[in-house]
C-alpha cells in the first residue's frame, strides 16, 4: 500500500484499514509516498507523532517481517539536496526509526530504485533497492513515451549487506489524467495508448525476471506496478477491457 502523511496527517488510509477489519491473510507492507501534495503538505518536523500512527499498522501480524523480525517500509524518493533541505537536522528517519523501536517495531528501510525518479541514487541509510518497475525505453524520434517490455536487471556496487528487490510493469497509459489539473501532463492524443498496454508483453517480462533473478535478490522479491493505478493505467485488477488477463500472466 501507498502511505501518505501530509499535514502530519495519515491520509488516505482507508483502503488498508478496511484491508485490516477484514482481517486478510495477506501480507502487506507500505511505501511512503513522500511527493505527492494534492491533499496537504510534507512536513518533517513530526517523527514521533508519525511513528505513532503507523504503530497500529507494524504491530499487525500480517505485516511482512523478514526472519529477523524486521519490517520493510519503502521511501518513495530523496536525494542528498532533499535531505539536507526536508530533513531538519538530517535525523526524521533515525528519529522515526527510535521511536518505533521503543514500541518494539524494528523497520527495514528500502528505496525506490529507478532512473527516472534519480538516476539510480540511493541514500545511505536505504538497505533495500526496491526496483520501481523493469528499464524500459523511450522512443525519442516520436518525442513520446513509447514504454519497451524488456528487463535487464543492474549490477549495482553497494556495500555488502543491501538488498536489491526487482520490478515489473504491468502496462502504462496515462490517458486517464491527461486532461486532470493532477499532473503537469495537460493533453494528450486520446485515441490511441501514449505508453504500452500488453498483456502479452506483461506475460514476457515476468518470464524474464523469473529467470534472472539477481544475486542481491536473495528472498526473491518482485515488486509489481501496480493492482489499480487506473489513472495511470497500470493494473492487474480485472478490468471490462483486459478480463482477468493481466492477472492471468502471473
């Protein structure tokens, strides 16, 4: 699940909440998407008083620990200048990190690791490299995105001991926030897909992460974008269009 704190505020909880009441079996883990300002501000003046909130969230049984009681929480990007302007005193996250550890939380901190976003940067304190999707490619001769399912994962330098989780996409087209006041994406042809959506495609490149699983990969974890980001057109929920084929190639 995407978290969101804006206005040192959970937002947008409900989904995992009524996951939660539901008590599914499940297992679940959050990515802190730490960009998005439509609801409110980021603030980093909070830690403990967010540490908090999320409590409730890592003291469920079905959040996913690792075999060292250890909870994986993805930060969805920084960078060295973000640091040292957002993070007053450069410690949020060591102070968010005591807090939960006071509360008997351990976390695992990862980072989301795409080119797009910054250029394959990790910050110091990430120990996972979580892969936001394969690499795909731009067709520049048309001057739009033309997404290419092909996967070749990295072979990153990091210290011994990081973790590198890899990605797949199922499809991309964003046609549905084109004409939204959401995104600085403000027209687009809408007769045609200005990504690529392949069920056949999707089918392929699982096939290819399957087979080339990295060494740093050591539990096998493949991230997938996404189960309903409609607006991005990226789903593998049952759709009128698709059926249960997207969901199918897994």
């Amino acid at each position: 699940f995407y978290h969101y704190w804006l206005n040192n505020s959970l937002v947008l909880n409900h989904p995992v909440d009524l996951f939660l009441q539901r008590k599914r079996k499940t297992k679940f883990m959050f990515c802190w998407d730490n960009t998005s300002g439509f609801l409110g501000k980021q603030l980093y003046d909070s830690p403990e008083k967010h540490g908090y909130q999320l409590l409730r969230f890592f003291l469920n049984e079905n959040y996913l620990t690792d075999v060292d009681g250890r909870k994986p929480f993805v930060v969805y990007v920084t960078n060295e200048d973000q640091l040292q302007e957002r993070y007053t005193d450069a410690d949020y996250l060591a102070r968010l990190l005591s807090f939960l550890e006071n509360h008997g939380v351990r976390l695992k901190l990862g980072h989301v690791y795409a080119q797009h976003m910054n250029y394959w940067a990790l910050p110091a304190w990430s120990e996972i490299a979580v892969e936001f999707g394969p690499h795909m490619g731009t067709d520049a001769t048309e001057h739009r995105l033309t997404t290419l399912y092909t996967y070749e994962p990295r072979n990153p330098t990091w210290a011994a001991g990081k973790e590198y989780w890899q990605g797949v996409t199922t499809s991309w087209d964003s046609r549905p926030r084109c004409s939204s006041m959401r995104t600085r994406q403000t027209a687009c042809d809408l007769s045609s897909s200005n990504g690529l959506v392949s069920p056949d495609g999707f089918r392929e490149v699982v096939k290819q992460v399957k087979n080339n699983f990295h060494p740093m990969n050591k539990d096998r974890v493949v991230t997938i974008f996404a189960w309903n980001e409609w607006a991005e057109g990226a789903a593998l929920e049952p759709s009128v269009e698709y059926g249960q084929t997207f969901l199918e190639c897994l």
